[in-house]
C-alpha cells in the first residue's frame, strides 16, 4: 500500500537539498506528468498563468517516489507564504484524501 507525503519548505534551495537527500534513501524524482501518482491531481494546475499573471511561475510541487512511497514537495516562495501555501494545498486536495490528525 503506498504511503502519501506532502513536505512544505519555504523554497527552490530547500527542494533541491531535500530531493539530493532522497536519493540517498532510493527515492527518485519523476519528470513526467503522466508517472505522477493520481493522488496528487488535485495540486497540478490545469491551466497556464496563475491567478492571471503571465510572468509569475505556475506553482507545481517536485513528485517523489520510492517503493511504497509518494511525496508532493512543494515551495512557498519565503516564509511569510508558508501557511498561506499548505492552506491553498489542502483547499485543492478533496476530503477523500485527507486524514486531519
């Protein structure tokens, strides 16, 4: 059974250093859309611009795997965003997936 895990950082540095940690563990970062787990669609912009603005990059998480597990790793672009980004996160992810713990 695969395990779900969404890790929130407060931006591209720490994606970077965090998917060079994952490797070491067997765990590989998936380039294409269509190896990306169903899980995580709901965090996939379906559209291009984000919130109307052209020059702005659309915000799609970096996805991880490994044996049984998935990882969505996203960035909130500085911390002043974190709690603004895993909020706008959980409203996009539907109930059915969701364990509040």
């Amino acid at each position: 059974m695969t395990k779900y895990c969404y890790l929130l950082t407060e931006g591209a540095q720490d994606i970077a250093f965090l998917i060079k940690l994952l490797k070491y563990q067997g765990i590989k970062q998936i380039e294409k859309r269509s190896q990306v787990d169903s899980f995580w669609d709901e965090l996939i912009p379906k559209t291009f611009s984000h919130n109307d603005e052209l020059n702005r990059q659309v915000p799609v998480p970096k996805f991880l795997e490994g044996d049984e597990l998935s990882i969505a790793l996203q960035g909130a672009v500085g911390d002043t965003r974190l709690v603004n980004t895993i909020q706008e996160d959980l409203d996009l992810k539907s109930d059915r997936h969701l364990n509040y713990r």
